[in-house]
C-alpha cells in the first residue's frame, strides 16, 4: 500500500516534490515513520528500498529490539530503530518534523495511555506507542516507564510537580520543560522563562 506524497503526514521531512508515491506505514500512518523512509530517506543509509528490502532480508533491521520483516512497519515516538550497529531513537522537534537521533541506549521511553484488569487479577498497560504490557503492579495514567528489549519495565517516571516533561504535540511541541502544577486534564509548564499551560496529553514525562 502507499500514499501519494501529498498524502503522508507533514511530520516526515521529505521534499513535497518527487516520486508520486511513498510507502504507506502498516500501523499508526499518521504517528509514525515507516522502516523504508527511515533508513532511506532521514537517516541516509541506503538510496532505494530495494537496498532496505535486502537489509531487511539480511535481519539488520530491528524496532524495539524486534527484526523488521516488512519495510512499511512503522516506527513511533521514542522507538529505538536498529540499523546494523547503530541505534537511533525517534523525536520530534519544535519544527513539528520527526527526527533520528543517534543513540547508544536500547532503552524506549513509552507513556502510560490507559490500563485494564484482566481477568486473572493482572494489569494490561495500554501504552502510546501502540504496545502494552502486563504487570501486577499498580501505575498510574500519565506516568512514564523505561522498557527495555526485553519488554521488561527498568524505571518509572511519574508524571509530578517539579518533575521534567517533554512536549510531544501541539503549539510547543519538541520543547522540554519543568512541571509547575497539574490539574485533572492540564499543566503549567516552564519552557524557558516562560509558564505554558498545555494538556497533560501533550506530554511525556522524562528523567
């Protein structure tokens, strides 16, 4: 499947001109970067998607600690991308472009979305990037965690007054701030000198 290049999302940097048609993400099109456009087009380290489809073939390719079998799976927010031996995390910036950056971590940082018990007592952890998990332990909406290839929880992050925050979307996204104060859906945030409100939706809690 693709979508024309008028069509994919304007948080992917690549000209709005050139071939007609991109590669269309299997998951999450408008919140995420697909395999092929990742290592191809942001990250430069191949020229066609013939050359990924034989990384891909070579099981180079790794999301999350996972081996990439299709071109078009989608890359989110904070994922760790695996070309090789090197690592490269996703982020967004103040531009509201995404952005590999370089990393030696294997580590993702995820949200806590939503949670549901499940009939054996156990906690599902619903979490943004699309992925869940299954724990005994009580967390809170809101809160971060720091997961490893594993899938095994390293730390958590909550979401608090005096702590740190990363903005992921809307008029201040790509910038990090300190918590001021949080109410039931919102918080005050210091970016810089000055104090924002923004939806707690908006935001990731970081170290």
């Amino acid at each position: 499947m693709y979508l024309t290049r008028a069509e994919t999302s304007s948080k992917i940097p690549i000209p709005r001109k050139g071939t007609r048609y991109l590669a269309r993400a299997l998951s999450h099109v408008r919140d995420g970067v697909p395999a092929v456009i990742a290592l191809r087009d942001m990250i430069g380290l191949a020229e066609t998607a013939r050359e990924v489809k034989l990384l891909i073939k070579s099981e180079s390719l790794k999301i999350n600690g996972k081996i990439v079998r299709d071109y078009r799976e989608s890359i989110r927010l904070f994922n760790i991308f695996e070309a090789g031996d090197k690592k490269y995390k996703l982020t967004i910036l103040p531009t509201g472009r995404w952005n590999f950056e370089e990393t030696s971590s294997s580590e993702r940082l995820c949200k806590i979305l939503n949670k549901k018990i499940l009939t054996s007592g156990k906690i599902q952890i619903n979490l943004h990037d699309g992925s869940n998990l299954i724990s005994k332990k009580q967390m809170n909406i809101g809160d971060s965690l720091l997961i490893g290839t594993d899938g095994k929880i390293i730390d958590e992050i909550p979401l608090k007054k005096g702590g740190k925050a990363f903005v992921y979307s809307g008029k201040s996204v790509g910038l990090t701030g300190t918590i001021e104060n949080i109410n039931e859906k919102k918080i005050l945030i210091k970016l810089g000198d000055k104090v924002t409100e923004l939806y707690q939706s908006h935001v990731i809690a970081i170290k």
